[in-house]
C-alpha cells in the first residue's frame, strides 16, 4: 500500500513564487518552516490528524535560494508526531545552514537528546490546537522543558489566543525561553490596543517570550491574500505585528511556514510573504533584528555578529525608507 492521500480540501504550496523586491539583510533567517516527507521515505505519524502533501528538502532548500533566505529554522511538524527523521535528515543535508525544533516524549533519554543536540536540534515544540493534535498533559511538558533545560534549548508553543489565560501561569514557569508561533493567533478583529492582546503583551513583557511576527496567511480575516501581485496584503494583521516588533524588537522572529499546511482558502505566494516584513518592520534597525540578529541568537548563539552597528549603544536612524530591488 502506497502513501495515504493528502486531506482533501487542503491546499498544495506554490510551486512558482515571485521574487521578493525587498532586499533581505545578508544572513536572513526563516525561523519557522517545515519539511514533510516524502512519504515513501518518512511516513507520517498514524496518530495525525491529517496528511500533507508531500514537500521534501529539496523543496524547501529551493524556496530558501529562490527567496534570498541563508538560513532556516526546521520545526518539527504534527503530522510527524515524535518521529524527527525527516526533520533531522533536512537539517543535517543542510550543511550548517539549518537549525531544527522537535517533538519529544516525556520519557525521552538524556543520549537522545544528546543526539539531537549535535544533529543541530535547539528547541522543542508543544503544539494546543486541538484540531491538528491531542495535546499533551501539562506535567509531561514539564517534564520535557526540565529535560532540555540543561542544553540551553526553548520551547516553541502554538495555541490560540483563548488559550493563554489557562496556560499563562505554566508557561510562566518553564525553566526555559519561551517562544509562541504566530503572535499567540490573536483575534485580528478585535483593537489591537484593546484588552485581549494587550494580556498577550503583558505576558511577553513579564517573561523570557520570544515572539514569531508569522502566518498572517492563517490570521488575516479581510485580507487582502498575499497572491496575484498584493504587496499590501494582510492590512487587518499589520498593526498587531507592527506592535509586537515595536515592543519587543529584540525578541521577535519571522518565518515563512512554508508549505502552509492546512490552508484552504488560499495559498500565499512566499515572495510577497518575504515584501510583506516591510509593512512589520519598517525600517532598517527593526528588519535586521527582526530577520538577522535575533534568530542567530537562539539558534547559532556561538556565532559573533558580523555587523559592527549592531551596537545596543548605537542609535541608528529611525529613517523608515524603503531599500528594494526591482523584481
């Protein structure tokens, strides 16, 4: 019996994105993608609640070159569950170029994570969506979080912005950073300077939180979709990220998510996904914290910066013109 056949409804990435006309910083990171499979290869995990298309290394390192990206950031996907070959095996064939984030089971060995420490492993993942896993018990993911402590490792959360109230005070004492995938899904309908988000805010400024400025492709309600040409998409998730960038703009992340699963009302072309940081981080400074210093210092932290004005003591200018290139 060959591979199952994708969930249907859901959307295949694009295989022809634009080029990007904003010029990324040399050293741009992609903090947040994803391999799956190829399923005759690395097959999926029998509990999963739905099967992606396939989108193998070969694909994602061609988005990377394509989009002028040097770096990426492999997360471990639920499709999956704790079986990281895929994962690894991309991080690996990326030759330094890659970091990955993990599924662990609470009985994981020390030599395990050992293991996956040297294999360029620097995160786990603890994932609330229930329509895409069962999750965890909160003392098992403590348990993990005790584990990878002593590595200097995070833990990277999904869940929804209802969530936070019930794990705020877990998430508090982890006795690692913290870094929440896609701004916590806020309600992009709601203020952004309104009572919900500002709790989400309170909770960033009060602990080690990092915060992934991503997927406005899975927040955005009216649009318009990053496709066609749109290089002022995603207008009604704008002034939240630009918010949290402004905040804490040396604790933020950003990343594709390519290949997008799950979508189904549109798939975004990952080129204006790339012209869309300029709308979140409008000027220089922000941008190369944004895409450049701040992920290098969770993910290659042995690594000096090769910039000499990234200075806490310098104060660049708050110029907020536009550096692009012509398509």
């Amino acid at each position: 019996m060959g591979p199952a056949a994708p969930t249907p409804g859901w959307l295949t990435w694009d295989p022809a994105p634009s080029r990007p006309t904003v010029a990324l910083p040399p050293g741009t990171v992609d903090a947040h993608c994803h391999v799956f499979g190829p399923a005759d290869v690395f097959g999926f995990a029998p509990e999963r609640k739905y099967t992606p298309t396939d989108a193998g290394r070969e694909q994602l390192f061609a988005l990377r070159d394509h989009l002028g990206i040097a770096r990426q950031v492999i997360v471990q996907a639920t499709a999956h569950g704790a079986d990281n070959s895929a994962m690894l095996d991309a991080v690996a064939a990326a030759e330094g170029r890659a970091r990955g984030v993990a599924t662990v089971r609470p009985d994981v060995t020390a030599d395990e994570l050992a293991r996956l420490d040297r294999a360029g492993v620097r995160g786990v993942r603890f994932n609330f969506l229930k329509r895409l896993v069962d999750a965890a018990p909160t003392e098992d993911l403590a348990t993990v979080a005790a584990a990878v402590a002593p590595l200097g490792w995070h833990v990277v959360v999904y869940l929804e912005a209802a969530d936070l109230p019930d794990l705020e005070g877990f998430l508090a004492r982890l006795p690692v950073p913290v870094v929440v995938d896609h701004m916590g899904r806020p309600d992009v309908t709601a203020d952004p300077d309104g009572p919900g988000f500002a709790r989400f805010l309170r909770f960033v400024d009060r602990h080690d939180v990092w915060v992934k400025v991503s997927c406005p492709e899975r927040l955005s309600i009216t649009g318009p979709p990053a496709v066609d040409g749109e290089r002022n998409a995603y207008t009604d998730v704008v002034p939240f990220a630009r918010r949290v960038v402004a905040e804490f703009g040396d604790r933020v992340l950003w990343g594709t998510d390519w290949p997008h699963p799950n979508l189904t009302g549109h798939m975004p072309d990952d080129g204006l996904l790339v012209d869309h940081v300029r709308h979140i981080a409008p000027d220089d400074r922000a941008r190369r914290l944004l895409l450049v210093d701040n992920p290098r210092r969770l993910y290659w932290p042995d690594e000096p910066s090769d910039d000499p004005s990234d200075d806490p003591s310098d104060d660049p200018s708050d110029d907020p013109a536009e550096t692009e290139t012509t398509p």
